[in-house]
C-alpha cells in the first residue's frame, strides 16, 4: 500500500487545482464513464458493500485504486466536513506527478 499522506495529499491538490468526484456513487460513475485517473476509498467504511465493488470496477477499466484506514481522513482531504466514502480524481492539475507515481506503485 502506498503511503496514506501522499494519497491524501494528492487528492488535496487534485481538489483545488483539478477535479474530484466524491461518494461512492459519484466515484462510481467516474469510473464506468472512463473519466477517473485515480480513485481513493475507505478501508473503515461499514457496511463494506458501499466500497466493495469499487477495486473490481477499477481493475476492469484499468485504473488505479487506493486504499486508505480512515473516512474521516478521506472527508478531509476532499474538503468536505464530513467523512467520505470514496474520492475520484478526474482531472489531476497539479496533482498529476503525484497521481502518475502513485498509479505505478498500485
């Protein structure tokens, strides 16, 4: 697993000088739109049938899938007040080094 502060701050940067999805259903979407270049879930999340299917829908469209220990951390870095789910990162602007480099260690 990649480091959780890289990952964290990539969707950070992702957030503020690109684009990101956030949810499980948003992120879904991206993904079967063939839009998201990474996607971020939550290992904490219950009941996990939430976040199951998000690895197997990423593995088919060929993209990288991360996962994290806490939603709480993953709300954050989205910038949202609450936890979240899962994250997408559609468009990485200044992101994109960060996001190619944790896309070659997934």
């Amino acid at each position: 697993m990649a480091d959780e502060a890289k990952i964290l701050e990539a969707v950070e940067i992702a957030r503020t000088t690109g684009k990101i999805r956030k949810g499980a259903n948003e992120t879904t979407k991206a993904i079967e739109k063939g839009q998201a270049k990474l996607v971020v879930y939550a290992a904490d999340v219950t009941p996990k049938e939430i976040i199951m299917h998000l690895p197997l829908l990423c593995k088919d469209k060929r993209i990288a899938c991360l996962a994290i220990s806490k939603k709480e951390d993953l709300g954050a870095a989205a910038g949202l007040p609450v936890a979240t789910s899962a994250v997408a990162i559609v468009k990485e602007g200044e992101a994109k080094v960060a996001v190619e480099s944790l896309t070659k260690q997934s």
